[in-house]
C-alpha cells in the first residue's frame, strides 16, 4: 500500500472507531431505559458520567504507559475486552444495586476501555500527518465528538423494539469487535515511512508559518511550563461547560417537555458542535497558529435560560462548539509545544483535567440542580465559568511558542 492510501485508511479508520466509542457522550440516552426501571435520581445519573469520564482519563493515562512498553496493539486489544466486559456487565444489572453495579461496569470498565483506545487512536493518526497534524486530529475528534448525536437517537430507536439489556450486550459485541479490527490497520508508521513522510513534507510546516521549531518534551519539563498551566486551566473551563451539560442531558429539554426520541434530538447537538469545533479549530490551527484561533472559539451557554426547544437547540450546539474548540487544542498544543516523542503520555496528563471538570460539571451539576430545584443557578455558573475561559485563552495565545 502506498503512503497516500495508508494516510487515508488510517484516518478514515481512526474516525470511524472514535465515532463509535462517542457513544460515551450519549449516555443519558443509552441509560434512559435504566434510568426509567431503577427510578434512578439526576446526581446518580450524572455521577455515571463522572466516573465514566474519570475512568476514560485514567485509561489515557495508562495507554501512554503500555504504549510505551509494549506497542499499541495490545493496547486496542486490552481496550476492546473492557469494553465488551462493561457492556455485558451493565446488562446484567438488577433490584438495588442496580446503579451501584453500572458504576462499576458501564462507568469503570467501559469507559477504561474506551479511554486506552482514544488515547492510541490520537497519536497514532496525528504520526501519519506531520504536515497536517491540526487538520487530522480535528477529523477524528470531530468523529469522537459527533458520535452521541448519531448513535444517540439510533440506542433510542433501537429501545423500541429491543430489550435494554439485548441492546448493552449488541453494543458491547459490536464496539469490542470494530476495536480489534481497527487494531490490524491502524498503527504507527514503521522507520522507512517516517523517512518517507519527511521528505515528502517540510518539518516546520506543523503549526503555522510563524511556528518554532518543535521539541520533545518528557512530563515532567512538560507540567513545568506556564503554557501547560493555561493550557489546563483553559480545559477545565470550558470543559466542565460541556461535561456538564452533557451530565445532565436528556434531563434539559424533558424539563420543557419534550418526548424521549426529542430530547435525544435536542441534547444531542453539544455533541454536533462538539465535532464541528474539533474540526474547524483543527483545520484552522494548521493555517493561522493556535494564537489567533483559540480566542474566537470561546462560546457561552447563555442562551439554555431560554425557555425554547429551539433555543435550546442553538444553545446545545453553542456550547458544543466551544468545548469541541477547545479540546482539539490539547493534542495540537501538546504535539506542537512538546513533540510526537512522548505525546501519549504527555497528553494523558494533559487529559487529566476531564476528572476535575467531570466531577465539577456533571456530578457537581446534578447535585446543585437537585438540591435548588432548578437548572438556571447551574447554567449561570457555566456562563461565568465560559467568561473566565476566554481571559485565560487570551494568556495562553500569548504564552505559545
């Protein structure tokens, strides 16, 4: 196979897998069903998601490390029996323990499996595209991200006319088997492909025509740099937004009584802007530098106070953008400021503020929204929250190299 047609398959390949493990994205559809039989609360339902975000995060964590040991094929290959252990899992639940047991399955084991995957899919996509790097993690991040809305109302549909627990078992067949087929193509370029990937495109065309030359990085002299404070704050911001909103869900427009195929609908454009923010700040990172970009991508969720489905909707796909927007960056600037050398590992620490911005956004969220009785005194903290995201993005235009 020639270098082109490897390019190609192995982003197609790449966005493919993430569209399906986005699926993490949609899950108060997914657990709907659940929800409904076990008369489970809105902070129990959102602490599902911080944990599964939590576990995802450590899973990137310890990809980086198995990556590093042993090759990325068993990285898919431990990834993909996690995921159908925790899918199978989760449809095994019944009576009390049910949410305490989907913690465990769904929120842990799932989503671990999920997390080592990404973390090698990323990098592993990014090594093929060295000339493009912004351009190729905004396509498969727009595929990770646009995989709620897609699957979402499809796990509704597929509720009508399966049993919840038939539906987790297909799931965790089907994500299990795709992962391990992904594993046969999609790995990293071999000496003589980087040798030929370097002639083919000029080293210091990554990041812009005003980029510094590139350097490798360990985590350490990584965690040391001020860019990787702003950087992390900055993610945090705008990431505890989205999280939250996704946290809470389904649990948005059925408060305006919306039906559960509608609410899907509607919830599911955080994850539309979600990819459509990782795909157009990908392609513009490559062009005009992350500087210039990172500002105009900052989006408020000001408009969810609106008592409107549509506005809602706008809303949704508002602060989707601006988290899709923002995560993109984590790869560009962890690939750009610290090298492809250590880049699984260094952007799994990076990743590390999903845990904080997961518990903060979804289960903080679902815990304030149930104790005030209200959504609006949350969505007025994820406004200010967007606010001071937009004063940090603007020091950290200024600290990038």
């Amino acid at each position: 196979m020639n270098l082109r047609a490897r390019r190609v398959l192995t982003l197609a390949g790449g966005t493919l897998l993430l569209l399906f493990l986005g699926l993490i994205y949609a899950y108060s559809v997914l657990m709907a069903p659940l929800k409904a039989q076990f008369d489970w609360s809105v902070s129990g339902m959102t602490l599902v998601f911080a944990i599964s975000i939590v576990a995802f995060t450590i899973g990137n964590l310890l990809a980086g490390k198995i990556e590093s040991a042993v090759g990325v094929r068993p990285v898919y290959l431990l990834g993909a029996a996690l995921l159908l252990a925790g899918f199978v899992g989760s449809s095994l639940v019944g009576g009390p323990s049910a949410l305490t047991v989907v913690y465990l399955t769904y929120g842990v084991l799932a989503s671990l499996g999920i997390g080592l995957v990404y973390n090698v899919v990323i990098p592993v996509v990014t090594s093929w595209f060295p000339d493009a790097c912004g351009m190729a993690q905004g396509v498969s991040l727009m595929g990770f991200g646009m995989g709620g809305f897609l699957l979402g109302p499809v796990a509704t549909q597929l509720y009508t006319v399966l049993d919840w627990r038939v539906a987790f078992v297909g799931v965790g067949v089907v994500f299990s088997a795709l992962t391990v087929a992904c594993s046969l193509i999609l790995r990293e370029p071999t000496s003589d492909e980087l040798a030929k990937l370097a002639a083919a495109v000029p080293a210091q065309s990554v990041g812009g025509a005003d980029a510094a030359p590139i350097r490798d990085c360990g985590t350490a002299q990584m965690v040391g740099d001020r860019t990787f404070r702003l950087l992390y704050v900055f993610l945090f911001m705008l990431g505890s937004v989205g999280m939250g909103i996704t946290g809470i869900g389904k649990e948005l427009p059925a408060s305006l009584g919306v039906d559960a195929l509608g609410a899907a609908f509607v919830i599911g454009f955080v994850n539309v802007g979600n990819g459509l923010g990782r795909l157009v700040a990908g392609t513009l990172l490559d062009r005009l530098g992350r500087g210039r970009t990172m500002v105009g991508t900052i989006l408020l969720v000001l408009s969810l106070l609106g008592e409107s489905t549509t506005l809602m909707t706008v809303a949704c796909l508002a602060a989707g953008l601006a988290w899709g927007a923002a995560v993109v960056c984590m790869p560009f600037v962890t690939r750009t400021e610290w090298g492809m050398a250590n880049m699984a590992s260094n952007m799994a620490v990076v990743n590390t503020y999903s845990i904080f911005g997961a518990v903060l956004g979804s289960w903080g969220a679902g815990l304030l929204a149930e104790r005030l009785g209200s959504f609006i005194p949350v969505l007025a903290i994820m406004a200010f929250m967007g606010a001071a995201g937009t004063l940090v993005a603007l020091a950290l235009a200024k600290s990038s190299r």
